[in-house]
C-alpha cells in the first residue's frame, strides 16, 4: 500500500487533548486518523451523527409548556407514578 504525507491545520490545544486520548489507546495522531478515515469509507460519510443540536419546533413548544406548568400554582404535582395514578382512578369521567 502506497504512503502519502498531508498536512492539516488543527487546533493546538485540540490537536493535544486528542493524543493525550489516543495515546491512553495505544494510538498515535497517524494510526487514529487513518482509523477515522477508513470508517468515512465504510460508513459512506461520517461514522457519526454531525447535526446541529437544536430542538424541533414540538421539542421547543414541549420544553415551554413544562416551563409554563412548572410555574403555574394550579398545577397538580405528584411524588411518584403510584400517587398520579391512584389521583386519575379518583377522577369521574
């Protein structure tokens, strides 16, 4: 298998926590990179979520209702799943 040499440009403080990590592995920058990019050709793309970690807008709505309910004084509250539901077998229908 032919060698090549590349350059890339990395952070220094990230480039240093990494192979504080890699080396804890028994890897070195080289190994760990080619592990990564082997994975890129397996996977057909990254061989790992890269999204933005934003909520939906019913995530968001949901955060913001329990946030309303939380400061609402109407609102029952109650210590465990057997007081909720021995509260909802009480209520008529």
């Amino acid at each position: 298998m032919a060698k090549t040499s590349t350059n890339i440009r990395i952070d220094l403080e990230v480039k240093k926590q990494a192979q504080e990590i890699f080396s804890e592995l028994g890897l070195d920058m080289t190994t760990a990179v080619n592990i990564f990019l082997r994975q890129v050709i397996q996977y057909h793309g990254f061989p790992f979520d890269v999204r933005l970690n934003t909520p939906n807008p019913i995530t968001i709505e949901a955060i913001d209702q329990g946030d309303r309910m939380e400061r609402d004084p109407d609102t029952r509250r109650f210590k465990s799943v057997e007081e909720l539901f021995a509260d909802l077998d009480d209520e008529e229908v």
